[in-house]
C-alpha cells in the first residue's frame, strides 16, 4: 500500500516536470543503463559448457571363438597387463603343434642337408657299384658269345637282340650306381642348402604367427583403466571383431567442448583456460590440446555472414593433475581467455 502510493506520488510529479527536465532525466537514465552495460561485459570473460572425458579403449575379438573365461566386471579397475577375458584355445594351440612339427622337420632336413652322406650309405653305393660293373661283366660275356654262336647260324636274330639288350640295361645300371656313389662322396650342393635353410626360416615364421594368434587369445589391459561396458558371459560365441570389453583410461583426464567460430583467432592449441567445477571455490587450470580442422554443425559454405557465428569446433582440453580425479561425464563450464 505505502509502495503504491509513492509511485502514484513519483507520477503526479513526473507529470508536473517540463519537457526539458524529462528529457534530461532521461538521457541520464540511459547513459548509466549503458555504462553499466559495458562494465559487465567488460567484467565477465566468455564461458563454454563442456564434459569430462577419457581415453577410450576397445578390445575386439581376434577370431570367433567361445568365450573360456572372464576375470573382470563392469565398474572395476584394472592395471596394464592384466587378463581381462580369454577365449577357447583348442584349436589355436593344435595348429601351434603343427607348425611346431613342421620345423622340427625342415631343422631335421637342413641338418642332413649340411651334414652329407653317412659312411654306411657310402658304403652302400659302393657295393652297388661293384654289383653294377659285375653284372656288365656277365652280360658283355654273354653278348660275345651269343654273337659267336648267331654267326655260325647256331642261335637266331631274336637271341642275338635280346643279349644286346641284356648288355645295354646292364650298363645303363652300371652307369646309375656311378652317379649316386658320386653324389654322395661330393655332398649337398649349395643351392639344396639354400633351400634347406628358407625352409627352417618358413616354418619358424608359421610358428611366431601361431604363437602370437594363441596369445591374442587372452584380452589384456593396455593400460591402467576402468571396465566400462562387457555385454558378454562365459560360453557365449562371439565373431570375429566383435566388441568384446570397453575400457576407459583412468589417467590424463580432458574436457570436450564445443568452440564458437568468433573466438577461433583467441584460441588456440596451446591456449590456457580456466575450468569450473561446481563445488569448487578455484578454478582448474586447463591447456587446449586441439581444435578440429571442419565445423561440428552446417558446412561453412552453406551458412552467410551472419550465421556463421552458429558454427562449433570440437575442441579438447587438457587438466591439469589437480583435476584428474573428476569423474567421466560430469558436466562442467570452461573460462576462456
């Protein structure tokens, strides 16, 4: 009621003012709205919304396997190097033993191959020789004396045939078990090493690979961090690269936010700023670590002058190590410079 009345008082005598005293007060009414406009712009620095984020990191399945075992659930912390989840080995650790088998193999050639003959198989091929050249002997004597009788119209044109040809398969022995007895006393020729040797290196190289394959079978942690999503259970079959465990990293924190086109020229990588958290009296120092290249919204060419002030740039910014304990997600405001 008192309020009432003083405005109905202030009224009357506004009415009572001359044009030249309203219009006075007037412009003085406008010039403190002014200034004190200005004042706060100049006072309040620019501030952007952002979020906390990690690192994420996804662990996919190499094969299509069952899933043998799971040693973490969603929500707990885990350190590098540890087994997350592991899948059936049966079958990965049966081709490892065939490739195992495969080098033993190809050492077990090279070695004969570097080694040479035995003095037994030498010995061998020598009495092959001696059986070789005795049986040419026998088969020479045969033929002469076959020529002799076929002469004197004794034995006919087929006996005397089949006594050359007797003769000729029995040289061509002779000459055989020559070869093989020097083949042995001369050894392995180099290019028989050579590939003797690619060979070994072959079959080592298909064990690495089936080692490293039985290996990837057991998911391990990259780094210190927090399980994050793990959709699956023991016995379940998963395809080849499907998400099997989503991790996020627990160290080197940053906030996403999205940067206004205007302050492109103001911010740049390497820019400090000033994040704010509710229920902190002081702000945490932050460094911008990078702004995208391309806008986060409408293409620039399809915006005029005046709209492109609408277009964002994903922007991250690191915090410093008082922050690092702010949860991922918490949503939070950062001061620009």
């Amino acid at each position: 009621m008192i309020l009432t009345n003083r405005l109905t008082v202030m009224s009357v005598k506004t009415r009572r003012l001359s044009p030249q005293r309203w219009g006075k007060m007037l412009a003085n009414l406008l010039g403190a709205a002014l200034l004190l406009q200005l004042t706060a712009c100049g006072d309040e620095s620019p501030r952007v919304l952002g979020t906390v984020e990690r690192d994420r990191l996804t662990l996919t399945a190499p094969v299509g396997e069952l899933i043998n075992q799971i040693n973490v659930v969603e929500g707990q912390q885990v350190q590098a190097g540890e087994v997350l989840l592991e899948l059936d080995s049966t079958a990965a650790k049966a081709r490892l033993g065939q490739r195992q088998a495969e080098l033993k193999q190809a050492q077990a050639k090279l070695e004969e191959a570097v080694t040479g003959a035995r003095s037994e198989d030498i010995d061998k091929a020598r009495a092959a020789l001696d059986g070789a050249n005795a049986s040419v002997k026998e088969v020479q004597q045969n033929f002469e004396r076959t020529q002799r009788l076929f002469k004197t119209k004794v034995l006919s044109q087929a006996d005397l045939d089949a006594a050359l040809a007797a003769r000729d398969t029995s040289l061509a022995k002779q000459a055989e078990a020559e070869q093989s007895l020097r083949l042995l006393q001369n050894g392995t020729r180099s290019e028989q090493l050579e590939q003797a040797r690619a060979a070994v290196e072959a079959a080592m190289a298909g064990v690495a690979q089936e080692q490293k394959a039985l290996k990837d079978l057991s998911l391990v942690a990259a780094r210190s961090a927090v399980v994050d999503t793990l959709p699956w259970r023991v016995g379940d079959r998963v395809a080849a690269g499907s998400q099997l465990i989503g991790l996020l990293a627990i160290e080197h924190p940053y906030v996403r936010v999205y940067l206004p086109a205007t302050w492109l020229d103001r911010v740049k990588a390497g820019s400090q700023v000033k994040i704010l958290v509710d229920g902190r009296a002081q702000p945490i120092a932050g460094t911008v670590r990078n702004i995208r290249s391309q806008p986060a919204y409408t293409p620039f060419y399809a915006l005029n002058e005046r709209d492109r002030a609408r277009l964002m740039y994903l922007t991250d910014i690191d915090i410093a190590p008082e922050g690092e304990d702010l949860p991922t997600g918490m949503a939070l405001e950062v001061q620009l410079p």
